[in-house]
C-alpha cells in the first residue's frame, strides 16, 4: 500500500501482507466500518483480494485447526 501526498491509497494484489490486515481469521474480507478506508479504497480492497485468491496467493478459506 502507498499512500501519496493526498492520502490516496494504492492497492496492489501482489501484495498480500497488505491484503492479509484486511482479511478475518475465518477468510472473510472485513467490512468497511472496521477497516476505515473510503467507499472506493474498500472495492478496490475487495477487487485485489479476490484476484489475488484466484491466482492463488492468498487462500480462500484459512485452515483453522
């Protein structure tokens, strides 16, 4: 994530550290109330996590033992 003079947050699929702040233990993506980003940073979350969970760098369900 980078953000820029004016607080713009770039969102990159590649970088699943990042993405993994935004995820539930259970798998889910957290909700907008939670994670205090605007309306579009939170599609633009939503959009580079299920890309990154189709090309397999973050699972889609954590195994919980």
């Amino acid at each position: 994530m980078k953000i820029n003079k004016k607080r713009i947050i770039v969102i990159n699929y590649k970088n699943i550290f990042l993405l993994r702040k935004y995820i539930s233990i259970e798998g889910k993506i957290l909700p907008k109330r939670l994670t205090n980003l605007s309306s579009k940073q939170q599609h633009n979350m939503a959009k580079a996590i299920k890309r990154a969970r189709i090309m397999s760098f973050l699972p889609f369900a954590r195994h919980v033992f």
